[in-house]
C-alpha cells in the first residue's frame, strides 16, 4: 500500500502494545484503517510484522499489505481514538 507524503502522527503506546499482542498470538484480526484517498477499509488477516521506517511506523499483514499505524482506526473492535494521544 503507498502511503501519502502527510507527517506521521504517532500512537498511543498502550495501543501499541495491544497490536504487538495481537501479532504474538499470530491470530486474524479485524482492522479497520483509512487508507492513502481517505477511504475506510477494512481486512481480516494477521499481522505479519510491526516497524518503523523513515519516521513512521507500519504494520505489515500476512498478505504482504503495509498499514501506517496512525491510519488505523480499530483492531478487533478496540478503537485507536479511546486510548488517547501518544505520550
């Protein structure tokens, strides 16, 4: 997936470590994100890896497809936005 040139924004560390859990379990997950036009999307899959690059942060789905972890919106129904900024 391309990502757009916009600054990343990062997330919430509690957040972080519930996408880190769900990768460790290596169980489908339901996630919904805003992809690079503005439009809501939504995958059921695995995430395959967690990692930063040029000062933001992705997630990577076992389908190969990469996610900016400020564009997502819910994991499993857990919302990004109840957790808060960064601190």
């Amino acid at each position: 997936m391309s990502q757009s040139n916009e600054s990343y924004r990062p997330i919430n560390c509690e957040f972080h470590d519930v996408l880190e859990a769900t990768a460790t379990r290596r169980s489908v997950a339901a996630i919904r994100f805003v992809d690079e036009h503005g439009s809501e999307q939504e995958r059921s899959a695995r995430i395959a890896n967690l990692y930063a690059r040029d000062g933001a942060e992705y997630l990577e789905l076992d389908s190969g497809e990469r996610i900016r972890l400020d564009r997502l919106l819910t994991i499993d129904g857990q919302r990004l936005a109840d957790y808060g900024p960064a601190e």
